[in-house]
C-alpha cells in the first residue's frame, strides 16, 4: 500500500514457516532490517522471537494478543512451536524493506560483497512455473544458509555480549550503502512527506484554517491471494482496490 497507508508503514500477514532447522527449532530465515522498526502483531498460534541486540539474546514468547516490536539493527528469528504460528507484520517505512532494507545472518564468506550476498539471497528457482514445490526448496535452501551464520552470531553473542555483533552490523551497513540514494527518494515520497503534510495541516489549524478538511477521501485495499515466500514465512499483502 507504499505511502498511502498510515505513517507510510507496510502491512502484512506472514505464515512463519513451520520447517525444522539445524538446532530442531521451526521457523524462517534470521535477519536485521538496517533502517526499519518492525512490528509483530501475534494473530494464531505460539513461538517464540528471538532477538541479538543490545541487550544480547533475548527470547520472547509469542502468542495472540502479544505486540512487540524492534528497532533497525535487531537480528531476528521466528520461532514456529505450534505449527501454526501467523502474525500480522506492521513496518515502518513502506518500500525500504522491499528495496533490500533487511539484511539476512549469512556466514561471513557471503557477506563480502554485493554480488556473494545476491548469490546466496536469491531464491534461484530455477522454472518460473515450477509451483509450490520448488519455491518452497529454494526457501529451504536460504533458510538454512541464514541459520547456519544466526546460530554462530548467537553462540559469540551469548558468550561475548552485543559486541560480537559489530562485524555483522559493519558488513550489513556496507552491502546497504549504494541504495541509500534511493530510499531517500523513498522516504521523502513516504514517512518524510506524509510528516511534511502533517506539519502544514497544524499550521492550519494555528491560523483557524479549515480547507484541508474538504479534501478527505477514504482508501479502501484488498487482500490478494498471493502468498509469496518471504524471509520469516509465506506473507500475505494488501493492495490498492482498483475501485
């Protein structure tokens, strides 16, 4: 929905995925964003977040009714206990995330350079019209390449404290650098520019200025069935009605 959604933020329904990893754990592929806070809306099922941040490892249950949320440099995991787990992902500025924002725990050697992090992030499926099944194994495949670099960055984590995430944090910050041109194109076309209409909006109101008001209009978006994969899970997106 980009811009026009509320505070130019994202939303989306992500099934985590219910596959089981290295350590026996289900879920998707660990992760940071570099510049978006992410929110997790919890709607079925239980699990659990885990986190490696500042304040180290944390692991948070899930369950409906729980909201939670974490700032840009927050490596991530879902965890899928109940096989079931869905949550309602709300991210702040719509487009970054899409525009290569989140930056996946893949071991050091694919963190190189642009082109090592693209060969590994694809998901390299091979026959467009392959189906279900050969989407889901290319998913598989960038699952486990993230564990296997999350489960290592959460080992040194836990014994070292946040510190030892620091060559991760630097490594992302490089692969993100050329497209910050963009998402500055991005972010005044969105969060910058709905705050801009914000503060001429007060200044109306200061000056007992009621135009504005005339022009309210009500957007309407629909639920379409495409359920691609993503990082954490199969997502569901909502788009513009044609109407």
């Amino acid at each position: 929905m980009g811009s026009t959604f509320p505070g130019a933020t994202g939303l989306s329904e992500v099934t985590i995925y219910d596959w089981p990893g290295a350590d026996g754990c289900a879920g998707g592929s660990p992760h940071m964003h570099t510049a978006s806070t992410e929110a997790y809306v919890v709607l079925e099922g239980t699990g659990r977040l885990e986190t490696l941040n500042s304040d180290g490892f944390t692991s948070t249950p899930l369950e409906p009714g729980v909201v939670l949320w974490f700032t840009p440099g927050t490596v991530h995991r879902a965890v899928n206990d109940s096989g079931d787990l869905k949550v309602l992902v709300v991210m702040q500025n719509a487009g970054l995330p899409e525009n290569g924002d989140a930056v996946m725990t893949f071991p050091p050697q694919h963190l190189m350079d642009a082109e090592s992090y693209g060969r590994a992030a694809a998901l390299e499926i091979k026959d467009a019209d392959a189906g279900l099944a050969e989407g889901e194994e290319a998913a598989r495949r960038r699952r486990d390449l993230a564990l296997d670099g999350y489960l290592a960055l959460k080992a040194a984590v836990i014994e070292s404290g946040p510190a030892a995430l620091a060559e991760f944090h630097a490594a992302a910050a490089r692969l993100v650098a050329p497209r910050t041109a963009a998402w500055a194109e991005l972010l005044a076309g969105g969060a910058a520019g709905q705050a801009e209409n914000t503060r001429q909006q007060l200044a109306s109101l200061d000056a007992a200025e009621s135009f504005y008001l005339g022009k309210a209009r009500t957007t309407m978006g629909q639920r379409k069935n495409r359920r691609v994969y993503g990082m954490c899970g199969r997502i569901q997106t909502w788009e513009l009605s044609d109407s």
